[in-house]
C-alpha cells in the first residue's frame, strides 16, 4: 500500500492549496517539459535555411524527437515500478538543458538530429513520469481535470513556445532562441524540486508481482488498450503532418508570411488552452468514445480549410484541429490510466511510445507527400489518419463504459480505489 490513496488529491505545501493551484502547477511542468519540441517548429524555414536542407529533411530532423520520446517511453515503462516519480522528472528535466543548448552550435543537421532525439529521450521520462504520477493519486472524479490540465500545458507550449522561438529567431537569431529554450529546462527543474519537494510526494508507484514484458503482454491483451495505443499514434501522425509543413505553406506565395508573423500564426492554441480543461468533464458526461469521435470531427472540419489560398481560412483551420486533436489526446490520455488493470505507469509510458511513433511516423511519411505530390495530399494524409482513429474508437466502449439508468449515456467505468 502507498502513501497516498487515489481517492486523495496530490498535497501542495502542506493541505492548504487548492485544486486552482494544483492545476497551475500541472500545467507549468507540462509547459516547461515540451517547450522545445513545439518551439523548435516554429522556426523551421529558418532551419531549413541555415542548414540548406529541404522541407522534408529539416522536418524529419526537428521531429527526431519523437523518436527518442517514443524510446524513452518504453524505457520507462518497462522500470515503472522501480523509478522514483519526484527523483525522475526533476533529472530528466535537468539534463534535457544539456542537449537543448548544445542546438546553438550544432555544425550539420545529422549532428542537429541527434540532439534532438536526445532531447526527446529527456522531455519522454519527464513527460511519462508526470502521467503516472497521476494516474496513482488522483481518483477517478479528479484524474480527468489534472490529465487535462496537463494536456493544456501542452497546448500553451504550443502557443507560448512557438511564439518565443519565433521572436527570438526573428530579433536574436537560432543560437540565442536554444539558449533561451535551455535555460527554461532548468526553471522547470527549480519548480519540480520546489513543489514536489514541499508537497512530500512519496514515490507512490504500481509494485507489479509479475516481470515487466509480462506486464507490458496483459497490457496489449487488454482489448480497451489496443486501440486506445492505436488513437494515440493516428492523433500525432494527424498534428504532426499539419503544424511541420504548414509553416512551409504560410511563407510560400499566395499568402508569404515573415518569420516572426508565422510565429503570431500559433495563437490559434489559445482557444485550446481553455477547451482542453474541460475535457474531462465533457467525458464525464457523455463518455470516452462519444467526446473521440466529437473532438475527431471538429478536427476534420479544419482540413479543408487547410487548402485554401486564404490566410483567415488557414487559422480558422488550423484552431479547429488544435482544439480537436488536443481535446482527443487528453481523452484518450486519461482513459488509458483508468483502462489499464495493472501498472498504469507502464500503461501510461506505453500510450506515449505509440502516440510519439506517430508523430515520427507522420513527419517521415506525410514529408515525402508534401516534397512529391504538395500541400492538398499532405491535408488528404491528415484526414486518413483522424478517420482510423475515429474508427477506432468504436472499440472503446465494451467493459469500460456502462450506460447510466437513468440516461443511457456511458461513462468511464471506475478506477481501481486504491494503487496496489
């Protein structure tokens, strides 16, 4: 038994803070660990530039994290049980600095690459350990709000990260923009040593009686968490594919966009920073499957708009599949703690190692599509992918919702009362 049930919320600073401050504080560590992935996109005509590389090599290079994010997810979910949460996060986001500001020399893009699976293999055991964490504490009632709280520290790096690397770009050039990225790495480990240590968060983990691989098997045999891996690979392949090679549309002709208002482009997050907060009272409410296939078509709504050669018409896009994919991936996020029968870390860190393969999968395949066949097929492979995830999501209803009485909606079954 832990420390902590997960019917009781994480303690901050003693009793006293509230779920306002603990939202905050999920929210700025999910920030402060992702920053350079999506801050990094923003610039990448200017890397594309500097190195004299195409759309397709530059985008596979700064999307290389997603390979050492998908590495370092199942790292972690093989020694879940073993790995102190507090001890993890504050490590990984340390050393992440490290590779980050070793980007403002990188000589040649194979050296550029590397660092950036580097810093995916940091951002993955940061980004793994958070979710599980907690999936352990939070009870059933709590773990949607804090899983999108999460999630929406996400899409503020997303917008806040973007903006910043393209700012400093513009104005400072590529060296200072990864300096800058490096020195907010260390604030994000100052604040995970300070509130996690304040909050005496014991290392409440799953203590599996079985090995790892076997762990990992009753997960793949679990018939929610299949296809739940499953969305979470299409919903990046989906983000990835439209946010790396929109940038190479917005400063190309008709619309021929300057660095730094590329940059401004990304405030179409800002209406996701508010949606994803309520996802898990939408699930709540009608479900995990209906609130997928809801978020996965308001996504599919932008696609066309994608085509246009019309700036309004790209943003209005461009926001509706940041409000649908990121509503989708803390649905799905959340699901998979409260899916899983045994080890949600490991359950957590598998999710993330398919959900980061997609991302990688995308950049990779949906990049040789836009250097080949251009814009319109790279939006058609988008649209693939977000409808086999709405497909998908048709198997997520047997044994883990349960029609209410009263209102014949289905909700998330309960979570386990207490972490074994």
């Amino acid at each position: 038994m832990t420390a902590y049930s997960r019917h009781q919320a994480p303690p901050l600073r003693g009793h006293h803070a509230g779920a306002l401050e603990r939202t905050i504080l999920i929210g700025l560590i999910a920030f402060l660990t992702v920053v350079d992935l999506f801050g990094t996109q923003a610039i990448l005509p200017a890397l594309a530039r500097s190195y004299g590389e195409t759309p397709a090599a530059i985008g596979f290079a700064v999307n290389a994290t997603t390979m050492g994010m998908a590495v370092a997810c199942l790292g972690v979910a093989y020694f879940s049980h073993r790995i102190n949460r507090r001890r993890g996060i504050l490590i990984s986001l340390t050393v992440l600095a490290i590779p980050t500001a070793l980007l403002a020399i990188a000589p040649d893009l194979a050296t550029f690459t590397f660092l950036r699976v580097a810093q995916g293999l940091c951002m993955a055991c940061a980004f793994t350990l958070t979710l599980a964490y907690l999936g352990e504490h939070c009870s059933a009632t709590d773990a949607g709000g804090a899983f999108a709280a999460y999630i929406t520290g996400n899409v503020a790096s997303n917008l806040f990260g973007r903006l910043l690397a393209a700012g400093l770009a513009e104005h400072l050039g590529l060296p200072v923009t990864f300096l800058s990225l490096a020195g907010l790495n260390l604030l994000g480990a100052v604040i995970v040593y300070v509130w996690l240590t304040q909050s005496a968060m014991a290392t409440a983990r799953d203590e599996p009686g079985a090995p790892p691989l076997s762990i990992w098997a009753e997960h793949l045999r679990n018939p929610l968490l299949r296809p739940s891996f499953a969305i979470g690979f299409c919903i990046l392949f989906a983000f990835i594919g439209t946010f790396t090679f929109v940038n190479f549309v917005l400063v190309r002709e008709p619309i021929a966009l300057g660095q730094m208002s590329l940059g401004l482009v990304y405030l179409v997050f800002a209406p996701s920073i508010v949606t994803t907060l309520l996802a898990g009272r939408v699930v709540q409410r009608f479900g995990t499957r209906p609130t997928l296939w809801g978020s996965l078509a308001v996504a599919g709504l932008g696609l066309p708009l994608l085509v246009a050669p019309s700036l309004p018409a790209v943003l209005i896009g461009l926001m509706l599949i940041g409000v649908g994919t990121f509503f989708a991936q803390a649905t799905a996020t959340g699901f998979v703690s409260h899916a899983a029968t045994t080890d949600r870390g490991s359950a957590s860190g598998l999710y993330l190692a398919s959900y980061f393969s997609g991302g990688l999968v995308g950049s990779a395949v949906l990049g040789q599509v836009f250097d080949r066949f251009g814009w319109g097929a790279c939006v058609t492979g988008v649209g693939i992918s977000l409808l086999v995830a709405a497909l998908l999501a048709v198997r997520l209803r047997p044994m883990a919702e349960k029609p209410l009485p009263e209102t014949g909606r289905d909700v998330p079954a309960p979570a386990p009362a207490a972490v074994p």
